[in-house]
C-alpha cells in the first residue's frame, strides 16, 4: 500500500516509552521506540541486521539497544556500537527514522530523513499548555483501514445514529455542512446548528429547563491524518463568547492496510480545575470509541474486504463532501511525492 511519507506522523504518546521502550509497526515498518540515556527519544526499524531477531525484544540502557540472540548492540542512529564476535563493519548498522517530542506526543517521519523539519509538525500545542485536571486522552489499536476512521470524524452525521444517546440528537443531521479548503492545506467542516435540540452529553452544561440551544462543531484536517475539533453549546440566541468550548484531537496513524493506531485527547477552558468532571470525559470518550466507533468500522472492512473505496463506487451523499474532500487532498499529495 502507498502512503504519504514526508509528513509526521504520532507514533506514541510520550508517556507510552519509557524506560524499556515500545515496539510498534507503522506504515507496515516494524519500529522500536525507546529513550537515549538523556531521556531524548530514538527509533529504530525493527529488526537485527544479522539474523533478523527484533530489536525490541533486548535490552535498553544508557540509549543502547542489545539484541537478545546474538549480543550486538545499536545506539540511536543505528550504528552498531558493540559486536562481541569481531569488527564493527558497516553491514551492522540498522535504519532509523527522525524522531522529534512534542504535545505529549511522540511524531516520527517515514520519508526522507533530510527532509524531516520540526517546523512542519502542525501547532497542537493546546494539549501541553493544558492542565492535567483539564485534559485526557487515549489510544486504540483499531482494525480498519485508517481513512475510514478519518472519514468517520470528518462526517459527524454519524453521531446521529450510532451515538444517540451521548453524541448524537439529531442537529448535525439537520444542518447543512460548510466545508473549506484553504491554502495552508487544512480542510474545515464546520456544522453551525441554531435553535434545535442540543445532544444528550453537552446537556449539562446548559441551565436547567433549557431545551432548545445553539451548537457548534468544527473540525480541521491536515495530512496525514490530524484532525483538530472544537465544539460548544449555548442556550438558543445566547452568545458564543465565554460559553466554554472543547477542543479534541482525533489523529490516525496507519499500521497496516487494514489497522489504524487511533489516538485521541480532549482539552476544555472551563471548569479546568475539576479532576472529576475530567475522569468522567475521558471515560465517556473511550467508551464510546472502542464499543461503537470502532466496532462499526472493523464491521465496515469486513464487508470491504481487500477491496479498493473507489474499485467498490459508494453511493456518494452530499454528507460526504468534506470526506471526500480529504481523500482526493491526500491522493493528489502521494502521487506527487511518487513523483
């Protein structure tokens, strides 16, 4: 499978590698990611130069990575530093990938290693200068193909019928969808709903007795696969101004054609101090992507089997645009790295 890669991609969260390291395929590339002795994070593709036994089964210290079978040792570039049998030749050296920490993340690059500018990691950081009380996340190792699972942020008619109880209520079904394509390569979708009734999870934060509400979501996209929500509610009429809003992250990494690495976090600007209100978020949150979103999903690649989206011609809708929108963006940006 082809897969843009001159781009970041969020291999982890930061607090997932520590101090024996983690094992993770990406892109269909067994990785091993692990710490230098100065906490700075490396990474190496999986596998011994000399019979081929995964690194990530070794041992790390002192930001050297042993292999288990034979002895050899490997630092943060790759380079063997230690061959127990004999000289360190150059066929003993393994490849490694740009690694840089930021947002509570960890993001590597697939591509060319000269090309792999920090600068070009999108702004999130909302989730660091979040307090703790104040943010929660997640994460999902998800069978699906990942642009489903982006086409399935990036087409929010779902929580209508797969979230009614929580997400859904029926406003995002009744509003007409505006999707933007901008230069800097980001494509919104905003739904702006008016006077209509508001989903059952954003119910308490309205005043009692109240029954009709304005809300809002919006998404942006950038490639590969980061997308950035924000959504709130007021009561009908009401200002937006001050009414608190949430700001979410959804962000798909491919680890093979038929898996997604999901990772997910929620951030909010009010009632930032309570620890509870937040537990409870990221409880909902993860309930609901791992028994509703990712189970449709894993149904929907079983009947797609091996195939192509487009090979299978979807009977597209006007709901689609936005999903749409993004999987020729990304088909048009693969095909001119290829070329």
């Amino acid at each position: 499978m082809t897969y843009l890669r001159n781009c970041w991609y969020m291999a982890a969260w930061s607090d997932e590698v520590g101090e024996k390291g983690l094992a993770r395929t990406l892109l269909e590339q067994p990785v091993f990611l692990f710490r230098d002795s100065d906490g700075t994070p490396k990474a190496l593709f999986d596998r011994c130069p000399h019979r081929f036994a995964p690194l990530s089964i070794g041992d790390v210290a002192e930001g050297v990575v042993t292999c288990r079978y034979h002895g050899l040792a490997f630092d943060g570039t790759g380079g063997c530093v230690r061959n127990p049998h004999g000289p360190v030749t150059r066929a003993l050296s393994v490849a490694s990938f740009p690694v840089i920490e930021a947002h509570r993340a960890l993001w590597i690059w697939m591509g060319d290693p000269a090309l792999a500018d920090p600068a070009a990691l999108r702004d999130l950081s909302f989730l660091s200068q979040a307090p703790d009380t104040a943010f929660n996340k997640g994460y999902i190792a998800a069978t699906g193909h990942y642009q489903l699972f982006i086409d399935n942020i990036l087409d929010l008619s779902h929580t209508d019928y797969l979230h009614p109880d929580t997400l859904g209520g029926g406003s995002i079904t009744r509003t007409r969808a505006k999707v933007e394509q901008r230069e800097d390569g980001i494509i919104a979708i905003r739904w702006d709903s008016y006077d209509d009734i508001p989903p059952p999870l954003v119910r308490g934060k309205l005043p009692p007795g109240v029954e009709r509400a304005d809300s809002w979501t919006h998404v942006e996209w950038s490639a590969p696969g980061i997308m950035k929500l924000i959504n709130g509610v007021v009561p009908a009429g009401q200002p937006r101004e001050g009414s608190g809003t949430s700001t979410n992250v959804h962000i798909m990494t491919p680890e093979t054609a038929r898996t997604t690495h999901y990772f997910f976090a929620s951030t909010r600007d009010y009632a930032v101090d309570d620890a509870q209100l937040n537990a409870a978020i990221g409880e909902i949150r993860n309930r609901i992507f791992s028994t509703e979103d990712e189970p449709m999903i894993a149904a929907q690649q079983a009947r797609m089997g091996e195939a192509d989206f487009w090979s299978l011609k979807p009977a597209l809708l006007r709901i689609d645009e936005g999903a749409v929108a993004v999987r020729r963006r990304l088909e048009a940006l693969i095909a001119a790295e290829n070329a």
